[in-house]
C-alpha cells in the first residue's frame, strides 16, 4: 500500500477515498421472529432479542433483500479516482 506524508486535508480525503476498501455484508444473514424464537437475533421492530435491552440492529443483516442503490460506494470512489468517467 503506498503511503502518504501530506498534511493537506484534501490530499488525505482523496487517498482515503482511492484507497479505502468495502467490505460487503450481505443482506438476510439473521433470522427476524418473535420474542420466543430459538433462531431469531431480532424482532420486526429491529430490537436486538435476548438479555441486551434498549439496542436496535441498525445494519442490513435482518434486511430480507437490499433495495438497488442509486450510486453504490465503488462507483462514487471510481469517479473520483478517475477509474471511471460518467
């Protein structure tokens, strides 16, 4: 990976931006129930089931399905790149 010794803010938003990687996560990997579920991390309210009270998943894990992204990160990121050109 290179490395960077600038101390402009710009030029450090722009590496972080070219360099940074996604890691993906998909969608519907945890089961979504009821409070008596054996299988279920959450309920359709998006509250965390088990002995953790007052904390909400707040990530796509119980999402049955992504909706299509009107940009996606790596397109924004190839833009400013200069990977891709619109």
């Amino acid at each position: 990976m290179a490395q960077t010794t600038s101390s402009d803010s710009t030029q450090i938003l722009s590496y972080i931006q070219c360099y940074a990687l996604i890691i993906h996560h998909t969608a519907g990997t945890c089961a979504t129930g009821s409070a008596n579920s054996t299988t279920a991390v959450g309920d359709f309210e998006d509250r965390v089931l088990g002995s953790v009270s007052n904390l909400r998943i707040v990530d796509a894990c119980t999402f049955p399905s992504l909706p299509p992204p009107l940009w996606s990160y790596d397109s924004i990121s190839g833009l400013h790149c200069g990977l891709l050109s619109l």
